[in-house]
C-alpha cells in the first residue's frame, strides 16, 4: 500500500493512481521476493553442504572452510560463528515489529488505550518454548502446516471477494511484466537520480533479510538432510516466492482497488499508522469482525513459527555431537528455553529503550557484516561444489566404492560431527 500512495520517485508515477498499481506490486515482489529467499536459502545451503556432504562441525564457520580451510576452526571461525550469536538481536527486531503491529491490531479491535505489549511477548514466549521443545516431527511442524493452510483460505477468500477475473488479470500483468524486467530491478541503483528512495527502501529491506537470514539458515540446513540442490532450490525459493506472489496481488491487490474506488483505507492509515493498515482494509471485507481475529491469530502462528525454528535450531552450534540428519538430535530443552527467553528480553528492551527507531537502527548497522558473510558463503558453496573431489567427503566415498581415485580427504573429515 506505501508502495501505491507513495511510488519511488524515479518513476515518474502519480502516487494513488492506476499507473502506480502494477509497480507497487512489483516492489513488492523485489523486496519479500526471490532476493529475500535467495539469501536465506544460500546461506542455508553452504552451513547444510559443509556439515552433510564435507562432515565438518554443525557450524557457521564450517562453511567457510573452501575459502580458509583450518582457519575456520581457529580465531576467525570462532568470531564468525560469535557473530551468529549476536546475530539474535535482529531477532529480537524482528520480533519487536511483530509485537507492534499486533498491538496495533488489537487496539483496532478492543478499543480503548491499553497496551498489550507486554502480553504478546508472554504468548510468544510461551508458543515458541512449547513449540520449538517439540521438535520438528511433531507439534512445531504440525503448527506450520495449520499456518500454511489458514495462509490459503484468506487468500481464497479475498480473491473470491475482490473480484477474481480482475484479480487474476492483474496477476497476469504484475507477474509476466515482473520477470521481464527482474534483472533491471534488482540492479538499479538510482545513480542519475539520487532520489534516495532505493537506499531507505530496496537496501533496508535486504539488509532486514540478511540478518535474520543467517540464523533460519541453520533451521534450513537442520532441516535439508537427503535434498537433491534442486529439491533444496525449490522448496526453500521458488514455493515460498509463489505463494508471495499470490498473497500480494490478491490482498494487496484488493486493498488498492478499493481505495482506488473510495474505500478509505488509505485515509485510516494515515490517521492511525501503517500497524494498523492490515485490520483496516479487512473492515472493508464481508465478516471483517471475524477475519480480523482470524488474522491476530495467523500473526502470532505465523511468527512463532520462525522464533521457535531459531530456537530448535540455533542452539546446534554449540552441541558437540550432531547426528547426521539434525533434524533427528533431541536439542537440549534448556537451550532452547535459553534461546526464546533471551529473544523475548531483548525484544522487551528495544521495544522500552528505543522503540521503533531502535529497531531499525540495528537492522541497517547488522545488514552490512550480515551481507557481506552471505557473500562469502555464496563463493564458498561454489568452490565446494567445483572441488568436490577435495571438499565432498561423501563423494570420496562414493569415488572410493568404485575404485577410482580421489584427491586425499581434506581435514574435513576429522571435524565431522559423529552420529
């Protein structure tokens, strides 16, 4: 909706016109899109490769390994992997932004200046430690499916109610006209201009997603074990984008055909705030009294099923024996309660300190170190796959029960985490 009412002036486009529908979309798609999926899923990819296919250490600095072999179990491993430790404060932002759009939303629905904050950290506290103790095989994957499935009746739902021939051409428009100009998209700098407008925009949000991207990294990888990269790439990109895509033309899209034909929408958030943008155009909706508690709660699934795989995952980096598929290890409870409390307390003190503004301070000053691993995980990844005969101990293996040679296993093998 931002996007719609205030276009990136290097456009060209009349905010709140029909010129501006289609590029809010697409932006939309850049921002929550490929890219954000790509930087989880790539450094997912280097963490899962170097401890399933190269043995090594369930570790962040493991993947490093083809870029600075022994060093990766020294002093440079060793502040790499302190880094994902630290990495828990965009965590805790993450977190915090969640608590004030849901508080938000429900002063929208009980009126009344009563903060619920401190509630809504309690819950999730609670979720997460319930959840995430129950492992991945059991009610924490149980949780994702419900989310995922109240995901696709709202969108059916809005699509049914918005109109689906229109809706559905304008998917037609927003996606096809998208693919053609990706590449454009994800490389323009605004050089000539200088409107500003991609730096507080397009770079915030990736350097948002790199942060926490690192950490539901090790949930991806603990989670990865048996993928072909194929399997592995579409699972974690190509899905996810999809149903992106579904929910932003369909919702978003509805929500900007009626402000374009007077529904208000675009006034209440400017009186009350973008928290409320959400609960405000599900009023325009039939049954909006309900859907509006529908959504409070797909909110809180929705990220207690990202802190609680942090909080499953996460503290595998400090076990000393991980089996080889981690989503089978039986993660002590009490790091995992150690994990979630530690991410309510500091979502409690940047809420308290800073607020907002706290918050997206932390967010631009982790995105530039965050990005820059991401980086090199990326390069790693691809100078393991071009040497597998010296990174793949798997495939020495593999090379071995056929009697044909192979380069001699690095030290990876010695690093290996038993089963």
């Amino acid at each position: 909706m931002q996007n719609f009412l205030n276009p990136p002036p290097f456009l060209g486009v009349e905010g709140g016109t029909a010129e501006a529908v289609v590029p809010a979309i697409q932006y939309s798609f850049l921002h929550y899109g490929i890219p954000a999926y790509f930087i989880v899923t790539m450094a997912g990819f280097a963490i899962a490769i170097s401890a399933y296919n190269g043995r090594r250490a369930f570790r962040a600095s493991s993947a490093l390994y083809p870029l600075i072999g022994k060093a990766c179990d020294g002093p440079v491993g060793t502040i790499v992997d302190a880094f994902m430790v630290m990495s828990l404060v965009i965590v805790g932002t993450n977190m915090g932004l969640s608590v004030i759009q849901l508080n938000a939303g429900l002063g929208n629905l009980l009126g009344g200046g009563v903060n619920f904050e401190l509630v809504i950290i309690a819950v999730y506290l609670v979720m997460t430690i319930y959840f995430a103790c129950s492992g991945v095989h059991g009610a924490m994957g149980a949780l994702s499916n419900v989310n995922a499935i109240m995901y696709g009746v709202v969108i059916l739902f809005v699509l049914f109610c918005g109109g689906a021939n229109r809706l559905l051409g304008l998917y037609g428009d927003t996606v096809s006209d998208f693919i053609m100009k990706y590449i454009p998209l994800v490389g323009f700098g605004d050089s000539v201009q200088q409107t500003g407008w991609q730096e507080g925009n397009s770079m915030f949000f990736y350097s948002w997603n790199a942060m926490p991207g690192l950490l539901a990294a090790f949930f991806y990888a603990s989670v990865s074990y048996g993928r072909k990269l194929k399997e592995f790439v579409l699972v974690n990109i190509m899905v996810p984008t999809l149903f992106m895509t579904f929910w932003y033309v369909f919702v978003g899209g509805t929500a900007i055909f009626g402000v374009m034909e007077g529904s208000g929408l675009d006034q209440a958030i400017a009186a009350q705030g973008s928290g409320i943008a959400t609960f405000a155009f599900l009023e325009t909706l039939p049954l909006g009294s309900i859907t509006k508690w529908i959504f409070i709660i797909m909110a809180i699934i929705t990220f207690v099923t990202w802190s609680d795989a942090i909080c499953y995952s996460f503290p595998l980096m400090f076990l000393k024996n991980v089996s080889r598929d981690a989503a089978d290890n039986k993660t002590p409870k009490i790091l995992v309660v150690g994990t979630a409390v530690f991410m309510a307390i500091l979502t409690f003190t940047l809420l308290y300190v800073g607020g907002y503004d706290a918050m997206e301070t932390s967010i631009l000053c982790w995105g530039l170190p965050s990005s820059a691993l991401i980086i090199l995980f990326t390069i790693a990844s691809f100078k393991f796959l071009l040497n597998r005969k010296k990174y793949d101990v798997t495939y020495q293996e593999e090379l071995a029960a056929e009697g044909k040679p192979a380069e001699t296993a690095c030290e990876c093998a010695a690093a290996a985490p038993e089963e």
